[in-house]
C-alpha cells in the first residue's frame, strides 16, 4: 500500500533559504481556520418542531464542531417517498415560533456562530395570506373567428383562469392567411413554432440547468409565406368589447376569416413548496416589486423587530431558495416595463403567444426572447429589490436563486445584489441525479462571485434522495466536496442538519432527501477531524483570486444558465480554466487594461469567448469589438445575428461590425487575424487560441491521466494556491505541471493539516514546475508557492541501480512510497523500500544511504470486542480474526449500529523504533470511522482509507495497548428493528427506507492490521 508521507506540523521556519521564521498567516488559518472557512449548514425545522433546549444543544454542538454559521429552514418534507409525517411544531412567523428563533439567534451569538434565515417556510416566497392579485401569474386566451359575413352579435368566450382571477391585456383580431387551424394542427401542414411553452415563458425547463440557447431559434425554416397574419393587419379592438364580452367590431368585407384574441393574465397557481403546517398558499408575483413589499411588511418585517438586538450580529443574511414555481410571464405592469427595456409595445405581438406566427417564424421568435428577456430582467429585479430591502437593516442576502430547474430567467445576473451567490450540488446516489450533469450546478455560483466580486463562492452541498444515513464519508461525501471545489465553490451550506428533540429518539425525525448530519448519527462524537478538512480546504480557496484565462460570455438567451465545468463552453479545457459572464456582467463590471478583462474585484481575463449562440445584443458585440481592439484576444466564430426584435439602424450596425471584424478572419488560413491592438480567433476553440498565443496550460499531467486528475488555482500577491484532486476510486502516482516560476512548492494537506516543502520538483524549459505527487483513492492535496525555489532540489533517485525518480522524465516516477521533503533545511528521504539509495541534487552532490530492511509487524493476536450497553449487543467478544459484524451469527452484533471498541495488544522492540524508522499503523479495512488510542492515549481520527498513520511516538519498547473506537453507519440497526417479532425497538425515526429485507452494510474493523515500517532518511 501507498501511505503518504508527511512528518512536519510547525508553522515556523529555518531552512536557510532566507523564509521567515515566524509563523505564517497561512499556515496558522491552516492549522486553525478562522470563522469565515468553517462549515454552514442547512439548519431544519422540520414542520417546525424544535425545542428551545433543542436549540441550544444543536448550536453548542455545531460550534464544537468547528461550524460558522446556519441557515435556519423551516420547512416540512418529512413524509415524502412515503416516509411518516412528524409532530407539528408551531406555526413560522407565530409568536411562539418566534420565541423560538429569537432564543436561537441570542444563543448563536453566545456562541459565535453566524445565522442566515430563510424568510418564508420551505421556499418559493409566499403563504396562506398572498391572494391572486399578489401571486404569480400566466398569460391567458380564448379565441373567436369570425368574417364579415357573418350576422348576429359576436361574444368572446372568457379565458381559462385560476383561483378566480383574471385581468384583461387587449383583445386584438387580426385575418388569417392559413385558415383557423393552428400551425401543425388539425391537418394544417405549417410546422408549429417549436418550444412555444419555454419560448413564452409559461413553463420550465428541466431540473438540471438544461441548455436551451435553440430557443433563439425556431427549428423549422421559414417556408414561404407561412405567417398566419402580418404585424401591420394587426387591430386592438379593446375598446369595442363590453365587459361581458360583446364584440362591437366587424372585420372589412370580403371571406377573409379573422381571428378575434381575448388576451389576460390569471393566477399560475405556482404554490409555496415544502412548508410547514398551515403555512401553505400561493407564491408571489417575482415579476412585481409590489407583491415583494407586501410579503416583506407582513411577514419579514416582524421578524426583524422581534430580534432587533440581533440584527447585524448573530443575524447577517436573508435567504430564499431556489425557484420551484413554474413559468411566469405578465404582471400588471409588465407592458410598461417591456416598452421601456425594449423600445417597443408588445402587445400586438401577443398572438405568438397563442400560437400564432405573426410576420414571419424569425419575427416571432425575436419577439419570444424579448419577452423572456424581459421577464428575467424583471427576476433580477426582485432579487435587486430584496437585497435593498435587507441593506436598510444591515443584511445581506444569500438567495439560491439562479436554478437548478430551468427556469425563466438570466441566472447569472439574478445574484447581482447577492451577498453570497449560491447554487448546488448533490451527493452519490443510484437513485437520483447520479450523473455530474445532474448533481454540480457550482460553476455557476462560482462565476457570479468573480464577475461581480463577492469573495465567497457558496453551494447548498450533500443534497440527496434515496440515500439515508448510508453515504461513505471517503468514497461519496469527500469526492463530492473536493469537486465542488474545483468547481469554485469555497462555503459548503451542508444540507442538511435537523434539529430533532432528543426525547424522540435515535436517529429522530428527518427529512425525506439530504446528508443527515447532526448530533444523532453515530459517528458526531467524531466528526470533527472530517469538518476540520473541510474547513481548512475552505480556508485557502478563501485566499487572494481566482485564476482563469477565460472569459466566456453566454449570451443573453432567457433561460441562461452555467453548467458543469466539464460542459466547457469556451473549449478551453483541458489544462486552462474560465468563468462565464451575463450580458450584465460585461456590460458593467469589466475594464480593459493592456488587453486584460478585469474585474472590479481585479481578476483578469486573458481572452474572451463568445457565446456558442453565436446570436448576442448589439451592446454586446460593441463591447467586443472595443476589447480586441485594445489588445484583447477575442474567440468565436462569426455571429449570425442580433437578439431580439431591433430596428433596421441596428441590424445594419450589427451586420457592419461583423463583417469588419470576421470577413478578413475567415480568409486567412489559420482563422486568426490582428484586429487593431489585438487578435481575433474566428474559431471556438479557446484552447487553440491560448496556445497559438504561447500560453502554456495552468496545469498539465500527462496524457493517459487526463481524466484522472482536476484543479482549481487562486493567487494572492505572494502566493499560488493550487487544489488537486484524484477523481478515481484507486491511488495515483503521477506529475502535475503547474504555470509558476521559480518557487518552491510546499504540500499542504488537508486531511492531517500537516505541511512540508518537496524536493522532488523541477523547472520546466517554459518556465513552469513540474511536482511529483501521490494520491490516495480519492485524494487530495494543497499545493502552494510563495517563497524562492530550493536552489539544490533533487534531480534524481535510483534505488539498487533502478532510476525511480528523474527531474528530465517525473511523469515516470515509479514508487509511490517514495517522498523527498526539506525539513528544517536539511533533506529527508523517506521510503518503505529497503535498498540501497542514491540521491542526486542539482548542484551535482550524489548522497548515497543504505537501507536495511525491517519486517512489517502484523497485528494477529486475539482481539476483544466491547460493545455499549443497552443497543442489543453482548458486552464483551473475543475474536480470533476480524470481519463484519454482519457475518456473526449474534443477532444483537448483526444488527448493531454506533460505536464498539476493539481492544489488542502488540509488542515492539528497541530496533523496530530505531531513530531512522517510523512506525505507521494501517486498519486496512475499516466501516466507516475509527479513533485510534495507543497505550490509552488519543491516537487519531481516520474517515477514510487508507485509515493509515504514523504511530511510533506513542509506541514504547514491549507491549503496547492498541484500541480502536469504530463506529458503522444507522442501516444496520433500523433493518434489525424492521425485522422485530416482538416490538421491541432499539431506534425511532420518520424514515422508512429501510425493511427487513433491505442489504445490511458491511461493519467493523476487517483489516488486516498492520505496523508498517517507513524509513526516515536524513541526507
């Protein structure tokens, strides 16, 4: 096996290299993260139930466990996927639920700890008291036909409407050229216009961020005349209709059939989801900055009174979840807003809404996005509106408002006034959302905290359904985390901690989805060496800025999201890392200096990509053009158009521009051309571009590893901060070549907070570093330079005349047991191979040192096996070998969840201690968390394998006492209890996942457990 090597925890230094000697800022917010690293969690309050003492041991829990903060829910949920409901606690907002949260924001300023409250109970804003005229809306129609020589009075059928509300728009006729048929419909041979609902803004998208850039489109070509009336034969006859909907109009003389549109809005219906109790209703109208002020008054209002003293201090954001509502498209003053953003009335656009093609396909779709345009536009505003709101009380906002469900809005510009952008992500699970499609949505919380300059990057993280207290901290929430970082995220809000009344029981009430994480799953007592990981990754990704050399821009398609890094839109990866901006973004946030984008936040870009679309705004293309011009590298191919309906001034204008810039690109043979200071790629190849321009790759591994590793870089003025991460499930000796110069590369790692300067580095001929690393399964690892490079590092090592190391060739390193650290200025070799070394530095020293092999010293005798009285389990076991608790024919050990303790003894002499040797100890095999005590001292805490570490300064010649704390994971004990013949019981909980024939998970201590010798070899 692979154990990796590190020995030193100092944070001071004296290598001789002329590095300080006093501790260093990172390495003691390393050691110690500061509150602003530490975890949040998703705080629930299911169906309100929650006790005051309950509250205070959660918060006491949570600080002792290295959390920063909550978001309190309240919100229910309990009883999906046929689980059982939970007792109801009090009503959100009622005075005893209030008493509740001001008693939980006094104790969490006690405590230190930072509260986010999410203002309504379960998401989607609104409740029992928002009526129709407050509440989310749609359009709706009826339609009449009708000819001149029709006789009689005509009276328009009312449209359809919900919950008894509907307000009149227009009633607009129109002829039709194609007969009364809808296109497509009742053998009309016309196509329809594709994707009506999502281009209209009446519906979603699905629940992952869908692209849906064909929505600018229509996708069946214009086929002669197919429109079934003209804009210009278009009559608003709204004042020719009585209330009761009598038609006082009749349409000029001839056969011609006319369509008369009775045109409105009516409730969507769109309700509050997953509350609690009798907080159920419809939701408000995020189109109207009215509806958010009476929701505000109602019910945000009281609560900010009822907690005045703590309002700024323990409480400093406001929250509202992700948007679940459906489509949205009118509010009341919706037709003035759309004049004023678009420059034209859309009112007698309004028949492509029903279906109709009015002017021609392209017409019609043109106006579609500006509908959904300015629908996202009026989104944004009321995220803008509640983020001013929150500022008059000193608040921030932190509202997971861009997706994921495809929704009617720009994502990216809906956390324009966010405090803190947040997104999510989901943990491993068979049954749902088990692609990376479906489970990281981070990238573009991430983008929006660069492009407009918020230092926090946040995700709602470990989300899940159909797991239940069975995920693997290593092999699914670890893996999970550390890709959510290379994502960008750096605060994970875990999802979910329930505050659950210890009176009920173990494991107590949860919600239905989630990583249950709280004071009543087996391994708490332990859990802090896991939140301390955490934390200090979330510690160095808070540092300095990010490092991306592109800028993708989207375009300003509604709905508009940012997907999975991998998606790459700019093709920029592998080896290259970019964020993506809105319309808004590039508009108002961005400089250009000496042909770098820039930031406010001062992040530079070194190119920019345009949208895939290759459809944009005029303002857009005008912002590009400016950019190459200055000396920028712009990427991407010929735009084919502008957005939306415009003015022939401007399509000219766009159609000038294009050509000025592309007709000369696309003649040359590589696709590249000066353009004014710059350089334009008519390609959409970002990669290509960065590289023709001789910029080498951020961070490159060899080929055939491509897909094993993944990083994200941030930079201060002193320091590179690189993350590094093994995606596969095996261990990974490899070499990363990383874009820094001259520095020397210290390992800071994450799980034992130990930090070291490596030796086995090398300066590439591009002025790059290339670093040889070992990483374990699913593992990970810090490096960062900030001070000169070790002028004498290591060139090469062979072990018994075989080359294990070379600086020419370190993607051939053949020994993962190998690590070369400076220690206090002086090298050391440290090995698990025995041999004879030789060790070449860079100014032509050779060291040679001999290695006399050690025997491994395995741990066989008879363990005993105690177990916690009361949870069915013998008191004491003997064991002659170890396995599962699930093979013991004990039904009590079967079926045991928690904590038993394995108890040996093992002996060790002077020569096994020997100065030059570190003893490690290895479990092997260990389900799911084992704290170590040697001779009755604390030892470790291990979460994931290898559940290896270095033992030998609590070891002493003889016998030593070895006990090992293992805790397994709930199933277990609830298959058991499913499987009672008599009622008796040993756990309570709402969940009901689990019966009697559900597997059981694999438990215990299986090792095979082992001291392994490392050699420690000062050179």
């Amino acid at each position: 096996m692979a154990i990796a090597v590190a020995t030193s925890t100092f944070v001071g230094r004296a290598d001789g290299q002329g590095h300080p000697l006093a501790p260093d800022a990172l390495r003691k917010g390393f050691a110690n993260p500061p509150a602003s690293a530490r975890l949040r969690c998703y705080w629930w309050w299911l169906n309100g139930h929650t006790t005051a003492a309950t509250i205070t041991r959660d918060l006491e829990e949570m600080q002792k466990k290295g959390y920063g903060g909550v978001l309190l829910v309240d919100a229910n949920g309990a009883n999906q996927n046929g689980n059982d409901n939970v007792p109801a606690g009090p009503e959100f907002g009622s005075p005893e639920w209030t008493a509740l949260y001001v008693h939980a924001l006094k104790e969490a300023d006690r405590l230190g700890l930072e509260v986010t409250l999410n203002i309504t109970s379960g998401w989607n804003l609104g409740g029992p008291w928002v009526q129709p005229e407050q509440a989310s809306k749609l359009l709706t129609w009826s339609r009449t036909t009708v000819r001149a020589a029709d006789s009689g009075p005509v009276t328009l059928s009312f449209p359809p409407t919900k919950n008894g509300f509907y307000r009149q728009i227009a009633v607009l006729a129109y002829p039709l050229h194609h007969g009364t048929n809808l296109p497509g419909k009742n053998g009309d041979t016309r196509k329809p216009l594709s994707d009506l609902a999502l281009k209209s803004a009446a519906a979603e998208g699905n629940f992952s961020m869908p692209d849906l850039t064909r929505l600018l489109v229509d996708a069946s070509p214009e086929v002669g005349h197919d429109q079934d009336t003209d804009l210009l034969e278009m009559r608003d006859i709204s004042s020719q209709i009585d209330t009761d909907g009598t038609v006082h109009w009749s349409p000029p003389a001839g056969e011609q059939s006319w369509e008369i549109l009775r045109i409105g809005y009516t409730s969507s219906d769109a309700r509050v989801s997953t509350s609690s109790g009798a907080w159920q209703g419809l939701a408000i109208d995020y189109l109207d900055p009215a509806a958010l002020d009476q929701y505000w008054n109602k019910t945000v209002l009281p609560l900010l009174a009822a907690a005045k003293p703590y309002v700024g201090h323990s409480l400093k954001y406001l929250a509202s979840d992700s948007w679940e509502l459906g489509g949205t498209n009118w509010t009341g003053n919706f037709r003035e807003e759309f004049r004023k953003r678009r420059g034209y009335d859309p009112v007698l656009y309004l028949p492509v809404v029903s279906g109709r093609i009015v002017g021609s396909r392209e017409l019609s779709t043109r106006f579609l996005a500006d509908l959904r345009r300015t629908v996202a536009d009026l989104v944004n505003g009321h995220y803008d509106h509640l983020a001013l709101l929150s500022s008059r009380f000193g608040l921030g906002i932190q509202c997971e408002s861009g997706g994921p469900h495809g929704a009617p809005f720009d994502a990216l510009e809906t956390f324009r006034s966010s405090a803190i952008p947040q997104t999510e992500y989901w943990a491993m699970s068979p049954e749902h959302r088990s692609g990376d499609t479906d489970r990281f949505f981070v990238k573009e919380a991430a983008s929006a905290a660069h492009i407009y300059g918020r230092l926090l990057a946040a995700a709602e993280g470990m989300t899940s359904i159909g797991n239940q207290w069975n995920e693997s901290l290593g092999m699914n929430l670890k893996p999970s985390f550390d890709q959510a970082l290379t994502e960008g995220m750096n605060r994970l809000v875990w999802h979910e901690f329930t505050s659950s009344p210890p009176e009920l029981g173990l494991p107590g009430q949860e919600y239905f989805a989630g990583t249950h994480l709280n004071p009543n799953v087996t391994w708490w007592r332990d859990a802090g060496q896991f939140t301390l990981y955490l934390n200090r990754a979330q510690f160095l990704l808070q540092q300095g800025l990010p490092v991306a050399d592109v800028l993708y821009y989207y375009g300003d398609n509604v709905p508009n999201f940012v997907q999975l890094k991998r998606d790459d839109p700019a093709r920029v990866l592998p080896g290259f890392d970019y964020d993506v901006t809105s319309t808004d973004g590039l508009l108002q946030g961005l400089s250009v200096t000496s042909g770098i984008l820039r930031t406010s936040a001062g992040i530079g870009y070194r190119a920019l990509a345009l949208p895939r679309s290759h459809i944009l705004p005029l303002a857009a293309l005008e912002v590009a053009q400016h950019y190459v011009e200055a000396g920028g590298i712009l990427i991407g191919a010929r735009p084919l158009r502008s957005q939306g309906v415009v003015t022939e001034s401007e399509a000219s204008k766009f159609s000038r521009i294009v050509d000025a810039l592309w007709n000369a690109c696309e003649k040359s043979a590589d696709h590249h051309v000066t353009v004014g200071k710059g350089q334009l790629f008519c390609t959409d190849s970002s990669r290509d571009a960065l590289k023709t321009n001789h910029l080498s790759p951020d961070f490159e591994v060899p080929a055939y590893e491509t897909s094993s590793l993944d990083y994200i870089h941030r930079r201060s003025a002193e320091t590179d901060i690189y993350f590094i991460r093994n995606t596969q499930p095996k261990a990974l000796q490899t070499t990363v070549t990383l874009r820094v110069d001259d520095k020397q590369p210290e390992i800071f790692d994450p799980v034992t907070g130990e930090v070291h300067e490596t030796l086995l580095f090398t300066e590439t001929a591009d002025h790059r570093t290339s670093v040889s690393l070992a990483l374990e399964p699913y593992g990970s690892v810090f490096l960062l330079f900030r001070y000169p490079a070790a002028k004498n590092h290591v060139t090469s090592i062979a072990r018994d005349g075989t080359m294990l190391y070379s600086g020419e060739h370190p993607d051939r390193m053949s020994s993962r047991s190998l690590t070369l650290e400076n220690d206090g200025g002086r090298p050391v070799l440290h090995t698990q191979e025995a041999g004879s070394y030789e060790v070449t530095f860079a100014n032509g020293q050779i060291k040679r040192v001999i290695v006399e092999r050690a025997t491994d010293i395995p741990i066989s005798r008879v363990w005993s096996l105690a177990f916690p009285p009361k949870w069915g389990a013998p008191s004491q076991l003997q064991l002659d070998s170890l396995q599962s608790w699930t093979e013991s024919t004990d039904a009590g050990v079967r079926y045991f969840s928690g904590t038993a303790i394995y108890r040996t003894t093992v002996n060790v002499t002077n020569s096994q201690l020997a100065e030059r040797n570190s003893l490690w100890l290895d479990l092997g095999e260990v389900h799911e968390v084992a704290a170590v005590r040697i001779n009755g001292k604390p030892a470790a805490i291990l979460w994931k394998a290898p559940y290896c570490f270095r033992a030998d300064p609590l070891l002493h010649p003889g016998e030593n006492t070895i006990e090992v704390d293992v805790t397994n994971l709930w199933p277990n004990r609830l298959i058991g209890d499913a499987q009672s013949s008599n009622g008796k019981h040993y756990t309570w909980t709402n969940i009901r996942k689990y019966t009697k024939d559900s597997p059981l998970l694999p438990s215990g201590l299986l090792g095979p457990v082992v001291l392994h010798t490392v050699y420690r070899l000062p050179l």
